[in-house]
C-alpha cells in the first residue's frame, strides 16, 4: 500500500503522531506533534489492538504467561501447559498450532459452540491432544512472577475450580484504534 501510494505521488509523513483531526470541511485538517497538514482527503491506518479478558492477574502477567499472539510466543511454551481463550477462528486455529509443540493444550469457551469455521471445529475435534472446556470462562490468572494457574468458572454448574497452566493464549478478538477517527465524526 505505500509503495502504491508513493507511486501515485502521495507524500507519507510518518511516525508522527496525530493529535487532532477535522474532517468536516472541503480541506481535512490533520494536526500532528510535528506540523498541521491539509489535504483533500485522509486515509485513517490506525491499526487495532487485541482485547482483553478484563480478569485479575491478565495485566500483571502480561508477557510473563499470558499472550495474545500464539505464533510469536508459541514456541516459548515448548513442552509446557498452555490454555486458549475463545472460540473463534483465531482462538482455534492457535489451539491447533499449539498442539503441535506444547504438551498439553486445552481450549476454554463461554459458550457450547464455537462460532468458527466448520472445517476448523472438525479439526479441532479430532486432535486427541487437546481437551475443549465448553460453557467455561476465565475469572483470575494467578502466579508469582510468571503463570501458574487459572480460576475458571463452569457457567452450568456455577462452581470455580483451579487449573494449572503456563500459559493463557487469549484470543477473543481486537479493536480498531479508530477513537481520534469517531471523534473527528
């Protein structure tokens, strides 16, 4: 996309952050920490973040345990107990990876049905090595100084019950970083 763009003549100024935005008039306003530019139009590449659960213990142990790429610090649980948090395709296809190299994957899932690809739930269900705790959420991600175990609740039962870990891979999606962008209307 910018080799598209520079090869149409568009000037890039990056690594600049943006501070305000109007795009009310004919000419967009875009005011940054560096300088005010004008132009006739302005694409908005803000990017997105990964969401997160919101539970005790996510924060503190990020980058200690707790990941939300699994192909970046899959391979830093090698041999390890690790857990994936949701049920779409990226939560499943990041089980599937994972059960290749840890030695033991399971799947934690709010609700009875994953809401991915059928192709992908039937691989999943074929994997002897990884065990789907369905209606099952997340409370707490416990440990020192890196984890070492979740408290999960059984939405059908209602009882918590502790289980050890190394790892929680969470994967219930991500946000657009389009706030400047809503608040610019």
């Amino acid at each position: 996309m910018v080799a598209h763009a520079r090869g149409a003549g568009v000037t890039l100024n990056e690594f600049e952050t943006v501070a305000s935005l109007n795009l009310k008039n004919e000419k967009k306003r875009v005011q940054t920490q560096k300088a005010v530019y004008e132009a006739g139009a302005v694409i908005v590449a803000s990017g997105s973040h990964y969401r997160q659960l919101g539970v005790p213990g996510e924060r503190e142990l990020r980058g200690r345990g707790v990941s939300y790429c699994g192909i970046c610090d899959g391979p830093f649980f090698r041999g390890k107990r690790v857990l994936v948090v949701g049920g779409g395709n990226s939560a499943v296809m990041t089980t599937l990876y994972l059960a290749g190299i840890a030695a033991e994957t399971k799947i934690v899932h709010r609700r009875e049905a994953f809401r991915c690809e059928e192709a992908l739930t039937q691989s999943l269900k074929n994997m002897k090595n990884v065990e789907i705790l369905w209606n099952t959420e997340i409370k707490e991600i416990r440990g020192d100084k890196v984890v070492q175990k979740v408290i999960l609740l059984d939405k059908n039962t209602g009882q918590t019950k502790e289980l050890l870990t190394d790892g929680v891979f969470v994967q219930v999606g991500e946000d657009p970083n389009s706030q400047i962008a809503k608040e610019a209307g």
